[in-house]
C-alpha cells in the first residue's frame, strides 16, 4: 500500500564550493589529528574485504556498476583558507542529496535554536567527500550510493514508495534495521548496516568540524588569548602535581618564582 504522508524536508541550505571543501579538509586533517577524535574519518571496509560469503549472499544488496571518479585532486597541502577552485565536480543527483540531507536531519536535529547536520551543510560535504578522485573517498563513494539505492529499493519492497515518500513511522522502521550495527542486524541487513555506519560517520564528522558543531562539544580551537597568559586553572595544577607524585616525579613539578 502506497504511503502519502511523506516527510517534508526543511530547507536545505545553499554552501558554496569554498566552505564544502573547507570542510573536506578538515575531515581529512582531522584523521590525522587525535584530539579532532570526532573529525576522523576511516574509509568504509566491504564486508566482501573479509571473506565472509554467507554475508555477500544474504539479503538483497544493490548489484551496481559504479564508476569511480577519474579526475586529478589538488594535491596534499590544500590551502584551508583560500581553496582552489576544485578539479572535480560534485556528484550527487539531487534525490540522493534528499537522502542524505533526511538522514542528517534524524542523525542531529535542530534542538532549541542549535542548528543541526543539515543546517550546518552536512549533505554537500558528504557530496565533496564522495566525489572527491582520491582512492579513500572512491571506497566510500561505493559504499554510500549503494546504501542510498538500498534505503528506496527497502521503501519500495515494504511499502511501495520511495524512501522520502514514507512518513517518519516507516522511514525509521528502515532505519531501526540498519541503525545499530551489524551486532544487532540480522545478517541479511549486515551490509546495508555497514555502509549506513559510515555514512552516519561522515554526517558526524562534517557536524562536529563545523563551527557550531565544535562549539558543542567545547573545542575552541586555535584562538587567541587577548592580555597576559592566565596560565592553568587551580584545578589543573593540583592534578598535575598529584600525577607527578604518583610517578615520583615530584621534584619536576612546577614552583612560583620566590617559592
């Protein structure tokens, strides 16, 4: 039975090419960085990569001939600040930035004035990610437009309807099958569940390097102190000097000048 109470989408906000690849560089640099924990991204593993047969042969899983993205990047030290026109054009058709944009509005959603992954963007920067010709962002770029073709192929097999046709009841039973790993799907979902994983990582990722994202969870960044270094907090200090006496270190810890 065909549903008609599809789920309207708010706005989706325009991002120019300049802050969609500012963004892709940060998620890049962030892999790199251990404190950016919630900027790194992993390129996606096929569950084919582990041998696991009775998997590849469970359940429906698009069968697609992907071409990947046989373009030149712009090298390694991209300019964060001012970046260059990009080499490559972005990929998605617009139902598919539909999708992506539905799913990032369920992942984080606007609460009490904070905008959520699809107002800081999200969707375009999933956009430059998987259309970006490095080897990573192609592994990834398979991953997710099958997973994409999944989620309507799933719709139409259950209700008849597209993906974003379905009300939130029927969009979020999908979504319950694939949602919480592979632990918890049964095997015929393994695959769809792995690649909605990462899909998910990516959406977190492009949310959490935004700024407000990064407001959030506290992360400052590099910003200046204005007037003299007020140095740590007491606090810090005390937990300092107890982790250096807990080593025997207590003579490197630190004493005023005069004291």
């Amino acid at each position: 039975m065909k549903n008609v109470n599809s789920t309207r989408l708010p706005a989706m906000p325009a991002m120019s090419r300049r802050q969609s690849l500012k963004l892709f560089g940060l998620m890049v640099a962030g892999a790199t960085v251990p404190g950016l924990a919630a900027c790194t991204s992993t390129p996606s593993t096929d569950v084919a990569a582990n041998g696991n047969s009775s998997v590849m042969n469970a359940g429906h899983w698009p069968a697609m001939d992907i071409q990947p993205i046989a373009l030149k990047g712009y090298g390694k030290d991209p300019n964060l600040i001012i970046p260059p026109s990009s080499p490559w054009p972005r990929t998605l058709t617009q139902t598919q930035l539909d999708l992506v944009a539905r799913i990032s509005a369920i992942l984080v959603p606007m609460e009490n004035g904070q905008p959520g992954a699809l107002e800081v963007g999200a969707p375009h920067v999933v956009d430059e990610w998987v259309s970006a010709p490095y080897a990573s962002q192609q592994r990834d770029r398979d991953t997710i437009l099958r997973l994409l073709y999944w989620l309507d192929d799933e719709a139409e097999r259950l209700y008849n309807s597209p993906f974003l046709a379905l009300d939130n009841y029927a969009q979020m039973a999908i979504l319950d099958t694939i949602a919480f790993g592979t632990d918890a799907a049964p095997i015929a979902f393994h695959r769809p569940a792995q690649a909605f994983n990462r899909l998910r990582t990516l959406i977190l990722a492009a949310y959490f390097c935004s700024v407000p994202g990064s407001k959030e969870i506290g992360y400052m960044g590099n910003v200046a102190i204005a007037g003299d270094y007020p140095g740590p907090t007491e606090e810090a200090m005390s937990h300092l000097d107890d982790a250096l006496a807990s080593l025997g270190l207590t003579e490197y810890a630190y004493t005023p000048v005069g004291e």
